[in-house]
C-alpha cells in the first residue's frame, strides 16, 4: 500500500509539471485553435440573444474566467488532485468491515487425514461402542458467519511522509489553476483589446469613406459644370471605391475579432455583442527591476506552484529513506460463527503486526535514485524559472518603453498627415492644384491612422504583458489599463466625421 502510494503521487507530480508547462506553451503562441489551445475556447454557458449584448473589460473577463475552456480543465485538475490526497491519506487512516457469509459446504474428511486406522488415536474422544468407520468421511454443513474486521496502521514513517507529500501537491494544483486563471486574463484582455483596435480601424475607414465621397460629390459636380477635366471625376471614384473596400476589409477584421472574443468567454459565436469600453491610455508609474522582481516571486502563481512540487520532491525523497524503517499495524476482527438456524459461537482476533524489511536493497535503491532525479530536476527547472522572470521583466520594460514612445511618434505622424491633408484639400478646393495630391495624402493619413492604432494596442498589450510577469494581471489588470482615451487627434477625419465644406 505504501509502495502504491508513492508511486502514486510521482506520478501525479510528473503530469502537473507537463500540464503546466504545457499550458504556458500554449498561451503565448495562441493559436486560434482550442483543441490545440484551450485558451481559446470555452464552456458556451451564455444562451443565444437577437439582441446585442452590451460587453465592457470587465464584463469580458468576468465571463472568461467562467466559462473559458483552459480554466475549466485546470479547476478539474485541481479536483483530481483532491481527490488523490483523500486517497494516499488513507494508508494512515483506520480501516473498519463488515463481512458476512452463509453457504454449504463440503469436506472430504478423509483428505484432511481422517482415516479408519487412525482410530486408536481418537477412541477414547468417543462415547463407549463408537468406531470411526460408523463416520461420514464425506460431510456437508450449513454455516453462517458474520465478522467485523478493523485494521489500523500504528508506525509508517514513509506513508505519513507520502501524505504530507500529497498536501504540498494539492497546494501546486492550486497554483496551477489560478496560474491559468491569470493567463485567461490575459488572453481575454488582449482580444478585447484587439477588437477595439479592429473597431478604431473600421472607424477610421468609414470616416475617409465619407471624405472621399464628398471629394467624388464635389468631383462630379465640377465636371458636369465642365470646370474639370473627367479624369479628376474618374481619379475621385477609384479613391472612393478604394476606401470602400478597406471599410469592407475592416468589417471584416472587427466582426472576426468580436467572434473570437465570443469564444474565449463563453458566448455564442453568433452573438451580437457592443464593446463598451474605449481602448484605454494612461502612464504607468516607473517601478525598477529589483522591486519588480521582488513582487514576481511573491505573486507569481507558476513560481509558487514549482516552490510547492519542490516541496513534494523533497518530502518525497524522506519517503524513500524511511521506507528502510520498520512498520507496525493492527489488525482483529469479531463476530460469531457456527451452525445456520443452530447456537452459535463468538470468535474474535486481534494481531499486531511488526515488519521488518530484511533485504530490499536493490528496490529501495532504485526509489532513492528516482526521487533524486525528480529532486534535482524540480531544482533545475525553478533556477531556470528565476532567470526567465527576470528575462521575462526586462523584456515587459524594453517593451513598455518602446511602445509609449511608438505611440507619441504614431500621434504626431496623425496630426502632421491630417494637416496636409487640410492643406492639400484647399489648394485644390481653391483650384490651383487636381486632386490627385488628394488621394496621396489621404493614403498617408490612412497608414498613419493604422499605425497608430497598432502602438496604443501594443502598448496596452505591453501593459497587460508586464501585469502577467508579475503576477498580478488577475487581480490588478485595471491598474495597468486605466481609464481614458488615447491622445485626441488633431482633424475630424481622424475621429468619425468628414470636414464640412
């Protein structure tokens, strides 16, 4: 049982650390795939609406952490290992059965060495004129037997050492669901983020559509006044259409984007839903890399959780030491016994037991070799773990900087574009140049509104990335993306509405 036990919570040990690190594989390729990524996907707990659901940051993450699939099977691994604890601690526990029978039986008595010639043996047992060969030597009996049976372990220093083991197991289970807890987080975060880079995208889109159906209008008007040529009708409606089929590009994009939420928070796919939350732009205040550091190893969950399978490995590794050392347990029953529907006899036992382990050398060597290789193992993959934290960190700062600044560079390439763009609208509206300068600057405005988009969601992913190196994105993911718009652009094309003539 004990030999049972330990190799039980081996096991079980191996499949968390695989499962964990798995998991973390998984979430940062993110394949859109959720039977090859279960961040992916979810438990569909929410019914089907007509009706657009109304859905901000938090409602979104709140939904995630119920329903998305990769949470949903580690909170199963976590009952598992529940589970395999009230299991191991039952080597210590005592152990109470009731046992009953009643059946024929038949004896051959001749067989158990019964026999005429023994008879001497046996007369003076019998009344006087008895002889044995007067005796059945085949017989049947009715017997009926109840019994309650109790056994007890009194000293099993390796079965208490492979409990307390499994106790520090469950704690890495634990840790191992609220790490995935915060992966779902994060992922759940970083696509309602690029949905709404999807919809800033689409917005913008739509806005130069406007712009350049005005600048057609206006086109079309002049040449049939005869004031310009037909080709500066022909060269405004391929501008146009061109937009036109950006803004169905970008459609598109933002309804992907919107169904790949749905299924990473447990809605249907079909539903219709309307993100209300702006994508958010604050400055985070300075923190240096010791103190990040410092906040990452006490918040960590993957950190914490292969603190705890140490624990286990090592706990594990006494097991094996103490294994060599003697084991007593107790053991009795009672009832009665005797013939059915006659009197009977009560009967009761109570054996201590005292095993010594005599000669196991080469099996106790092999448990002591595996456990330190598991120990050394463990060891190897947590200083490995350090040195990817503090990797992990300095590459969230490298990022965050690049991004904030991306983001100033990306904004003032926005206002520059859109001046021109002004500016080229009244030279031609004034007539002393076409409107193909026009369509150029609207092309510039277009790639600097994108790229714009593209740093304020990178530098919120920067954000939502450094919350996740340090552990806290589950619980503190509003502090990283705090309220606010991005830095307002300079012309109203950038924003929704075509400047009025």
């Amino acid at each position: 049982m004990k030999k049972l036990a330990a190799s039980l919570i081996l096991s079980v040990t191996v499949n968390a650390g695989a499962l964990l690190l798995s998991a973390s594989a998984r979430a940062q390729s993110n394949p859109q795939n959720s039977a090859a990524n279960p961040y992916a996907g979810s438990v569909q707990a929410v019914k089907y609406s007509p009706e657009p659901k109304a859905l901000s940051l938090d409602d979104a993450i709140k939904l995630g952490i119920e329903n998305n699939l990769a949470l949903t099977l580690a909170r199963e691994q976590q009952k598992a290992a529940d589970a395999e604890k009230l299991q191991l601690v039952n080597v210590l526990l005592p152990d109470l059965t009731l046992h009953g029978e009643t059946g024929v039986h038949q004896f051959n008595l001749e067989a158990q060495g019964f026999h005429p010639s023994i008879e001497p043996l046996f007369a003076k047992l019998f009344p006087p004129g008895t002889s044995l060969s007067s005796f059945h030597l085949i017989t049947k009996v009715d017997t009926t037997i109840g019994r309650v049976n109790f056994s007890q372990a009194l000293f099993n220093w390796a079965g208490y050492d492979v409990w307390r083991a499994s106790q520090a197991f469950t704690r890495a289970a634990y840790y191992n669901a609220q790490s995935s807890r915060g992966l779902v987080v994060l992922n759940v975060g970083n696509t309602y983020l690029q949905a709404l880079a999807a919809k800033a995208q689409l917005d913008y889109a739509q806005a130069l559509e406007k712009t350049d159906e005005t600048a057609f209008n206006q086109a079309h008007e002049e040449h049939l006044a005869g004031t310009v040529a037909n080709l500066e009708e022909l060269r405004a409606k391929v501008q146009l259409q061109s937009q036109q089929q950006t803004v169905i590009a970008a459609e598109n994009d933002f309804e992907k984007a919107k169904i790949a939420l749905n299924r990473e928070i447990g809605l249907p796919p079909e539903q219709p839903i309307t993100l209300t939350d702006s994508a958010p732009y604050a400055e985070l205040h300075p923190m240096d890399l010791p103190d990040a550091r410092n906040e990452a190893y006490a918040n960590r969950q993957d950190y914490l959780g292969l603190k705890q399978e140490l624990i286990v490995a090592v706990r594990e590794r006494r097991a094996t030491t103490h294994e060599r050392y003697p084991t007593l347990t107790f053991g009795g029953n009672w009832g009665v016994t005797g013939i059915s529907g006659g009197v009977y006899h009560e009967t009761f036992a109570a054996v201590g037991t005292l095993s010594f382990p005599i000669f196991k050398e080469a099996a106790f060597r092999g448990d002591r070799d595996v456990a330190e290789a598991q120990l050394d193992e463990i060891r190897s993959r947590l200083e490995d773990l350090k040195q990817k934290i503090d990797q992990q960190l300095r590459d969230s700062f490298l990022d965050l900087e690049t991004a904030t600044e991306t983001v100033k560079v990306a904004k003032s390439n926005v206002d520059l574009a859109t001046t021109a763009l002004d500016q080229t609208e009244d030279r031609f509206r004034a007539g002393i140049s076409d409107n193909l300068p026009v369509a150029e600057a609207q092309s510039t405005l277009v790639a600097a509104e994108s790229q714009y988009v593209n740093s304020v969601y990178q530098l919120n992913e920067a954000r939502l990335g450094l919350a996740r190196n340090l552990g806290i994105v589950d619980t503190q993911y509003r502090q990283y993306l705090q309220g606010g718009n991005p830095p307002e652009v300079k012309s109203d094309k950038a924003v929704g509405e075509p400047k009025k003539e």
